[in-house]
C-alpha cells in the first residue's frame, strides 16, 4: 500500500466518507464528522499510521486534505 492510499485511508475511515468525498475540497469543517473531536482523532492515527509526532502549529495548520500532505511531507513522508 503507497503512502498516498494510507493517507486516503485515514481520512475515509475516520470521516466514514467515500474516496470520491476526497476529491472535493475537503476542509475542516466542511463535512460534520471534521469538527475539533474528528480533526484531533485525525491526527492521532495518522501519527500512529506514518510513525510520525505532528508539532502543535502543524496539527493546528492541518485544515484539509490537500494541506495535510504538505504538512505530513515536512515529517519524511513521501506520496
């Protein structure tokens, strides 16, 4: 499985949404379940997914799909 199929992953079991929803401009907020309770669950298993500990500001930029590989990318992940 590439990193970019893990990170899809992340995001369509914790949102239980389906991969088409990704291709939106999925944002904080846009979708009900990415409310404060879902973005700090977000983070947590995608830090457990990549082996990675996110720093507060970057868990506090991470505000939507596109953004978080930009941020994921500054902690050694390659997509």
């Amino acid at each position: 499985m590439t990193n970019k199929q893990k990170y899809n992953n992340v995001f369509i079991e914790s949102f239980s949404i389906s991969k088409n929803a990704l291709e939106k401009d999925l944002s904080y907020n846009s979708i009900p379940e990415w409310d404060s309770i879902g973005h700090m669950s977000l983070i947590a298993v995608l830090e457990e997914v990549f082996d990675i500990m996110m720093e507060m500001d970057d868990i506090i930029d991470f505000s939507s799909y596109k953004k978080g590989f930009e941020i994921i990318g500054k902690y050694g992940v390659k997509f």
